[in-house]
C-alpha cells in the first residue's frame, strides 16, 4: 500500500513537473496557428524524453552518478566545456522565462505590474532553494502543478469537433498564411519545449539527491514512461484549447493571458482561478528546477560539492552560483524585456543544445562501467540512435530557420 | 597502473573522474590529470592532480565510477570554505539541514 | 533544407517593393486582427460573466499595446508609388481605427464602466473584418 502511494506520488509529481512556461507558451502558440497540425511533434518529443529519461535514470540508480559528472569522463574536458557552456546558458535563460512566468501569473491575478512581482518571486525561489527540503519541493509543486488539467476539462466543455481535430492532426502541414518554413521553426520549438535539457540534469541529480539505488529503478522507469506521457497529453490539451478557440478567430497567442482565457471560456471564473494556480505553480516549481540545474551542471563539471542532501556551507560554491543566476535572471527581466518572448528564443535555443546533453546518455547507458548489465538493448540503441539524429538535424537547422522566418513571424 | 588484480586505463578510469573524500563522503574535486612515473614499466601512475594539488596515489582507497581518497591534510575544500566565509555564512540558515 | 532556404532567400531578394508593402500590410492586418479579436473575447467573456474585471483589463491592455506596435511598424514602410501610398493610407487608416476602438474599450473596463465597453463591441468587430481583408493581401 506504500509503495503503491509512493508510485502514485511519483507519477502526479511528474505529469504535474512536466508542463513548465515554454510548454504552455509553445503548446498555445502553435495551437493558435497551425491548429492541431504539429500535434505529432508534441508524441515525438515524448517518446525522445522518455526513451533518455529512462537511459539516465538507469545510470543514476546503478551508479550513483548524474548526468553532467559523467558528460565531463566521456567527452573529456574541453567537449564537456562546450557541453557546459550551452547547457548552463540554455538553462539560465529558460530559467529567466520561468522567473518571468511566475511574475506574469500574479500580474493576470492582481493587476499589478509584474516588473513588482519579480523580484518577489527571485527572493521566494531563493529561500525555497535554501531552506526546503529536496523531495518535499518537488512533490508540492509537482502536485499543484496538476491543476493544468483544467486545460484538459476545458478543452471538453469547449466541446469541439473531436472528427475534425483528429484529421488536423493526422495532416501534418502548414495551413492559412503559413509555409513550412514556419511550420518547421515552430515543430523545433515545441520538440525543443518537450526535450529541454534541464529535465534530464533535474532528473538525474534528482536521483543522487534522493538516494536512488537499483531498487528504485523501478520507480524510476513508471514515472517516467506513465507520467511524462500524461504530461503530454496535458501539452496537447493546452495546444487543443487553441486550436478550438483561437485559430478559427484568428487570434495569435503572445500573452500568458490569452494561454489562460480558453479555460475562462470554457469554465469561468473558477477555471480561470485553478488555471492561474496551476500556471504558477508550474512556472515557480520549473523555476526551482532550472535553477537548481545551473547550480547542478557547473558544480558537477568542476566536482564541487552540491546538493540539497546537505547543508548549504557544506555545499557554497553550488549555492553562489544558484544566487548569481537568480541575480541575473533578475537583472534581464528589469531590462523590461517580454518574458513570452523570452521563453520563445529559449525554446529553440534549448533544441539547439539538445544532441551535446543527449549524446554522452546514449554512451554511458551502453557502458559496462555505470550500469553493469544493464546496458541498453539493440531496440533502446536504434531509437536512441533515430532520436541523436532527429536531434542533429533541429539543431543545426534551428538557426538558418530563425533568420529565414525572423524568429517564426 | 594495476590494483587489486584489475588493469586500469588511466585515461578511462581516472581522469575527469569525480573525487570523494573517504573521511565525510563530500564531493572532493575532479581528477585533472595525473603524474606517471615513465621509468617503471609499465608506467604507473604516482598521483592524481586536482585543483593543483597532488594527491598521492597511496592515497586511493577505492576507484568505482567514481574515485574515493584520504583528503586528510590535503584541504581540497580550501575554495569552497573561501566562498563560505565570504558569502554563504553570512545568510542565515547556512548552518540548517533543510526542512 | 537547402533547396528550402534557397527558394526563400530568392523569394525575398526578388520581391518588388509593391509586394514587400502588400505582405508588410497583410502581417500587421493579421497581426491587429488577431489583437482586435482578443479584446473582443475579453469583453463578450466579461459580459457573460466568466472573467474577472482585473484579467480582462489585463488582456486588453496587452491587445492594445499588440494593436499598437503593429500599426507603428507598418508605419514605417515606404510607399513608392501612388497606388502604393493609396494602399498604405488605406491599411494605416485601419490600423488607427483598431487601435482607437481597443483603446477606448481598454478605458471603459478601466472606469469600470462594462456598459460602455460592450457598446463597443460592434466598433472591435468592424476593425475586425477590415483587418482581416488586409491580412489576406
């Protein structure tokens, strides 16, 4: 009975921990504009997280060790500095779009400024950070998180046409005033928002703060393989609700107001309340994660002690660094710049780093070394192998499509 | 260098590899580089370098994926302390498991 | 890919400056469309009692600011012929007459005056249609 609880908590915690601000801004974004066309991106990119998920769950349980400890052994010091250099960058600016999602969702509920919120919601990432214990943060934000599913409930009570959404999503194309440069730009942006590397770093270090063994491993593998999915499905709800409302309107999606308003038509004031909880507790839960992931990358390159499983001075270099970043994603948003912006570059950016995080995984879960017999399997290499590739081609096409298209306008 | 019957390949093995300290379990650093004696053969390897500091290869009392060592003296932490004066002990609560 | 990018990168070295102003009008047209359309919702949701004033007031104002940035940067195209200034003065007026019914929509929900604000519903939904002609440019 337990044990059956703590898989269940798992589980919420990681359909609730999957949906972060550039999930619920690309997921609406693309909606709106290409209604359900680019829905399979979104069952690509699940399938890509869950197949390295697994790969690097595996590794920490047998091994005790996270991911970037080993991206530094495989790839050696300077490929592992590239590694780090992107990875820490990606994160921090995805960390920014978070902090700004957080200060955004008090600005839709309040009225006031959300340039007031922000540094509000730094200073309480923070402390959360500093004084919150590893397995209880994740859990609470991980299960208020699952109030998203309004997106879902509201897509029903929006009532649409489920012939005509399904046939939108089995003809994958561009439609309207779209061509398909667009509609790549915004399928690498979503696989981007699917597959962000902070989750894989998150996860792993996840692990070593838990204390995984190879008992866990079990866990592991169903939270992964049930929950992300269900994330998915959340994904595709909020994309959903955009098609059915916004795309026949005509209406673009560039504010986290008009990501909510679906679920206010479909549901009211009510809705519109769990909604604006949920969009917090899934940016300031994701703002904790990536902000713990630019502590976890430098401090595992460098070896440094780090960690919630100890106290903060044993640990100080990784809880600097967790402050710079806070003080610089701090520093960015003052500039005034669009926080929706913001995590739309952060996005592709992200897919632009996707293959040096996932390479080493796919070397390491075949090494007798980490995971002992449990390598991978011809199966898991071949979709290992399809997925580096898929990953290549978004990354280097990410770039040339950002200046073709003028950032997907 | 061979130990307890195993053939290690120093590259492999040892270096980038992550440094536990035997006394508290802390994350001690990684393996830089390492200092090879040429003359014996095979060549083995004298010590490990970290954050410029030699360390012994006596010194090494397990090697798994990662490499645990007797960091008695050694003061690999220095940086680390450096910042916790600096900084983080003056935040209160620095002393706090978290709750 | 290359043949992709290739085609595109041809495509907008050839353009003539007639059709660079045509597709410049049809992007802000779809763009204040898409402005207009959401204040619209925001309004007709507010009426029907499914949101609260301060969200409302949110969405409008960031439909407005939307609005406006659209029409600037189409105001900063060149028309280099009469037809074009003709075309240019016809998407400019439209885009002035979009932002002028979302703003004064943005200030009747910030009086709290929700009467005022639904009487400008049928100003948003002729804006609306005329943005929408332009962006099918």
């Amino acid at each position: 009975m337990k044990k059956l609880l703590a898989v269940t908590l798992g589980i919420l915690t990681a359909i609730g921990g999957f949906v972060d601000i550039g999930d619920l801004v690309t997921n609406a974004l693309v909606g709106a504009r290409f209604g359900m066309h680019m829905a399979w991106v979104v069952v690509v990119g699940v399938i890509g997280i869950c197949l390295y998920a697994e790969m690097s769950g595996r590794v920490v349980a047998i091994s005790g060790r996270p991911v970037f400890d080993l991206i530094r052994e495989r790839l050696g010091p300077q490929t592992g500095l590239v590694t780090l250099v992107a990875s820490f960058l990606v994160t921090l600016l995805t960390l920014i779009a978070e902090i700004g999602g957080i200060a955004l969702a008090f600005e839709l509920a309040s009225g006031v400024h959300y340039l007031l919120w922000m540094p509000l919601a730094v200073f309480a990432v923070w402390l959360v950070i500093w004084r919150v214990k590893f397995s209880r943060l994740e859990q609470v934000f991980g299960l208020l998180g699952l109030l998203l599913i309004v997106f879902a409930v509201a897509l029903f009570k929006l009532g649409p046409d489920w012939g005509n959404l399904l046939s939108q999503a089995t003809s994958p194309h561009p439609i309207g005033s779209e061509n398909w440069a667009t509609y790549a730009y915004y399928g690498i942006a979503l696989f981007g928002a699917a597959m962000t590397p902070y989750e894989v770093f998150f996860f792993t270090s996840g692990g070593v703060e838990e204390k995984w063994t190879r008992r866990d491993l079990v866990t592991a593998r169903t939270n992964v393989f049930v929950g992300f999915p269900l994330g998915g499905l959340l994904s595709l709800s909020i994309m959903g609700c955009a098609a059915v409302l916004f795309l026949p309107a005509g209406i673009q999606v560039g504010t986290l107001g008009q990501v909510t308003l679906p679920v206010a038509v479909a549901l009211g004031k009510l809705g519109l309340a769990v909604v604006l909880i949920g969009v917090f507790a899934a940016t300031f839960g994701a703002a904790l994660e990536t902000a713990l992931s630019c502590g976890y990358t430098i401090a595992q390159y460098r070896g440094w002690q780090w960690g919630k499983f100890v106290r903060p001075r044993e640990a100080s270099r990784f809880h600097v660094v967790i402050i710079i970043c806070l003080v610089l994603a701090m520093l960015t948003l003052v500039t005034a710049v669009d926080p929706v912006k913001v995590t739309e570059y952060s996005v592709v950016f992200a897919a632009m780093a996707l293959p040096l995080t996932y390479l080493p995984i796919l070397i390491i879960a075949n090494d007798p070394d980490y995971v002992g017999a449990n390598t991978n399997g011809r199966l898991r290499n071949a979709f290992g192998l399809f997925y580096l590739g898929l990953l290549v081609v978004a990354s280097l096409a990410a770039i040339p499509l950002m200046i073709l298209t003028k950032a997907g306008q | 260098m061979t130990m307890a019957g195993r053939v290690l390949h120093a590259q492999l093995h040892l270096l980038d590899r992550q440094l536990i300290d035997q006394a508290d379990g802390h994350l001690a650093g990684k393996v830089d580089d390492v200092v090879l004696d040429l003359d014996a053969d095979p060549p083995v390897v004298t010590a490990l370098v970290s954050a410029r500091r030699e360390i012994s290869a006596r010194r090494i009392t397990d090697l798994g994926t990662a490499v645990t060592v007797d960091a008695e003296g050694l003061d690999l932490d220095r940086y680390d302390d450096r910042v916790e004066r600096a900084v983080i002990d003056k935040i209160p609560g620095a002393g706090h498991a978290a709750e | 890919m290359g043949a992709v990018l290739a085609t595109a990168l041809l495509a907008a070295g050839c353009a003539s400056p007639e059709q660079k102003l045509r597709d410049a009008a049809a992007q802000a047209g779809r763009e204040a469309a898409s402005e207009v359309g959401t204040a619209r919702l925001a309004v007709e949701q507010l009426q029907a009692g499914q949101l609260w004033a301060q969200p409302a007031g949110q969405v409008v104002g960031d439909a407005e600011k939307g609005v406006e940035q659209a029409a600037s940067s189409f105001a900063a195209q060149q028309p280099t012929s009469d037809e074009a200034q003709r075309l240019y003065d016809q998407v400019t007026k439209a885009l002035d007459d979009a932002t002028q019914a979302v703003t004064s929509v943005r200030i009747a929900l910030g009086n709290g005056d929700l009467d005022r604000a639904g009487r400008q519903l049928a100003g948003l939904r002729v804006a609306a249609d005329q943005l929408r002609r332009i962006g099918e440019l």
